[in-house]
C-alpha cells in the first residue's frame, strides 16, 4: 500500500487516532465552556494519565473548542527547573489577541496588556544587566501596582482577575493549558492553585485544563490541601477495544482501505490499546501491506519494524537520559514486575539490589524529576511510559 498515502504517519489525517475513545472528556470540555461563559461555577480541569496516551493529542482539541466557542485559549509545556512566569506571559498574550478581536475598546484591552506586560518583566532578576533583560513582545507601556511585587502567587491572582475580566466584557472566557503539569516548581504550583481558588470564589471566567502523570494529583495536593476541591481530574487511559479498532479503521477507511478483523486482534495484542502504541503499528503495517487489505500477516511482518522504531524514539530515548544507578534501579523494577505495567514496591527493590532503601532515594528522586517513574502509592513506584518494563527485558 502507497506508504505516500499512509493514515498514521505523523500530521496525517483529519482526526488524529489518539482521539478515539475521547468523547466523554471533548463533551464535558464543551459543558464547562457554556457554564463558565455564563457565570456559574465550575472546576478547572486536570487529565492525568501515562504517556502515549494522548494527553497531549486531546489538550490540544480542547485548546480548539475553546476558540470555536470565541474564547482566549494559551497553551504552554511546564519544563523542569524552569519558572512558569515567562512560558504563562507568552500564552496568555495569545489568549488577550483572541480575546481583542471581539472587545471594541482597545483602550481596555491596551490596559490589560500593560499589567501582563508588568507580570512579564518580573521574569527579569533585578542584577540583570541590560542585555540580558527579557523583554515579552508586548508593545504597550507596563503597568504599575498590579501584577508586578515579584511574589508569584500575589501576581498570578491579579493577572488571572484582569484577564478574566476582559473575557466577561465578550461575554466569554479563558483556557490556559498546561501540559506536563507535574514539571511546575512547586512555588508555581503553589501560586496556580491560589490563583484557581480565588477564581473560583469569585466565578470569574478564566479556567485552567492542565495535563500530566498519573501523581498529578498528590503533586497539587502537596502544595495546596484544598487543590482537591479546585480540579475535575479525569483518567485518561488506553482504549477499550472497540475505541481501539476504531483508531485503526477510522484513518484507513478515510484512504478507502481496509483491514481483516484478525488484523484488528493482532494489533490489539500488539499494542495493548495505547494510542501512540496503535499509531506506530497501524503505520508499519500499513508500509508492510503489499495489497488491500492489510491482513494478520501484514501486522506480523511490521511487528519488528514498529517495535524497532518504539525502541530507539520511545523507549530508547528516555533510557538514554538515565544514570548507570537509575539503570539499575529500572532493570531492578522491570525484573520485579516480570515486564507487567504494575507497580513495585520500592522496599522490594532495595532487597533485590542488595541496598538500604535509603542509599536508593537520590536514584529513586531522579527517576521521578526525569518523568521516568511515578509514585503509584506510598512504598510503591511504577513507569510512566507504558511497556516500559517489557522492553528493558528485552535488551541485550
């Protein structure tokens, strides 16, 4: 089959596989669009979930309903170590641009632009010297008094309030969306979770769509105990297998192709129903298949070939960031779960390493700052990337 042509390839197609199986949390999103826009209360929302499971993919659908429905939409990736104040500035500029386009006084809008412009600049540490001061892209003067005492959670709430404010003036709102949320220092996090509940005391119009690993969750609650109460979490896991044959079905259809449904099984077994999994086995098998359609044969043949480039771009790559210890310490987890996507007791690893739990906690930590491993319970921590385990049994 034309591998030109080929549906799961990267940026092919009008639906992106990843989103099958996702109507549930797209039609809550546009539930929480209608009730912020009118005034009523309503949680931010956080998804939470492995990686490869469209996290990213289904931000950025959410990120588009919102601008359908006239909001001010951000978008922004939490990187370790660094701080949110920049990254924030430049995603809600976008927002204020969509937002300016519906709001006929300039002068309001100029306003707001001047306290994210003051906001901005704290970026800047005070001994800085001239040229290496940032500066936002933001051609208005910077406010004064507002957003700018340099204490992030002080800033964050006054700046949400402005630009909220902006957005009732349209008669809609704001999405600021965060992925890798579990990235954010935790002074960020701190100030993002303030920011939310002041937000939500006040039903201004401004919600935040965060995504992240699975211990999103206690990451906020470290911070902040009533974060709880703040965020909708939602699961986002691997599909069922109904969701799952449509994601392969649905981009070959689109090609007027079609596969035998034992095709469908063994790429199921293959890719035990993770959407970036689904994508790189549809997409060998489809440069696999000499003819139409592609069969079970077609999938064993490309099998090799998908597992190969998962183990240099997917596993590979983030193994290749880990220490000589953090191998260990990983091999130690894989050997303990036999290759199962489950958890392993942390003392457990210890034993089998032949070392004080103790003298494994800075391997341990790193793993977790890397986004390699997560802690799944107390005394317990699992990978993150699904599979994980399978291939580390699996080298040489």
């Amino acid at each position: 089959m034309d591998p030109i042509r080929n549906p799961f390839a990267p940026g092919a197609g009008q639906r992106p596989p990843e989103l099958a199986g996702r109507v549930r949390e797209l039609q809550a999103f546009e539930v929480v669009l209608e009730r912020v826009a009118r005034g009523r209360p309503e949680r931010s929302l956080m998804l939470t979930g492995l990686r490869g499971v469209g996290k990213t993919v289904l931000l950025g659908e959410l990120r588009s309903k919102a601008i359908k429905h006239g909001w001010g939409a951000g978008k922004i990736e939490a990187r370790p170590d660094t701080e949110l104040r920049r990254p924030l500035s430049a995603a809600l500029h976008r927002a204020i641009r969509d937002l300016a386009v519906r709001h006929r006084a300039p002068d309001r809008v100029e306003q707001v632009l001047g306290v994210l412009k003051a906001f901005a600049l704290r970026a800047n540490k005070p001994d800085a010297k001239l040229r290496d001061r940032w500066q936002p892209g933001i051609d208005v003067p910077a406010a004064q008094g507002r957003a700018d005492s340099g204490d992030i959670e002080i800033d964050l709430v006054e700046l949400f309030t402005e630009v909220a404010e902006l957005a009732a003036d349209v008669g809609t709102g704001v999405a600021l969306l965060i992925d890798e949320i579990q990235d954010l220092l935790p002074e960020d996090v701190s100030a993002l979770c303030a920011a939310c509940h002041e937000l939500s005391q006040s039903g201004a119009p401004l919600v935040v769509v965060g995504a992240g690993l699975p211990h999103v969750p206690a990451v906020l609650s470290a911070s902040k105990s009533y974060s709880e109460r703040l965020f909708r979490y939602a699961r986002i896991d691997r599909l069922e297998r109904e969701d799952a044959d449509l994601a392969v079905m649905a981009p070959i259809e689109r090609e007027d192709a079609g596969i035998e449904p034992e095709a469908l099984d063994a790429l199921f077994d293959a890719s035990g129903g993770y959407p970036y999994f689904i994508q790189a086995y549809g997409k060998a098998a489809w440069d696999a298949a000499p003819a139409d359609p592609i069969t079970v044969k077609d999938v064993q043949v490309a099998a090799p070939e998908a597992e190969a480039e998962l183990a240099v771009g997917f596993f590979g790559s983030r193994y290749e960031r880990a220490t000589p210890a953090e191998r260990e310490y990983l091999l130690a987890m894989a050997e303990l779960t036999q290759g199962r996507d489950e958890p392993a007791g942390t003392a457990d690893v210890a034993v089998y390493l032949g070392r004080k739990p103790s003298s494994l906690s800075p391997a341990r930590d790193s793993l977790m700052k890397k986004g390699l491993v997560y802690s799944a319970e107390r005394g317990h921590i699992a990978f993150t990337v699904p599979h994980f385990g399978h291939y580390l049994l699996g080298r040489d």
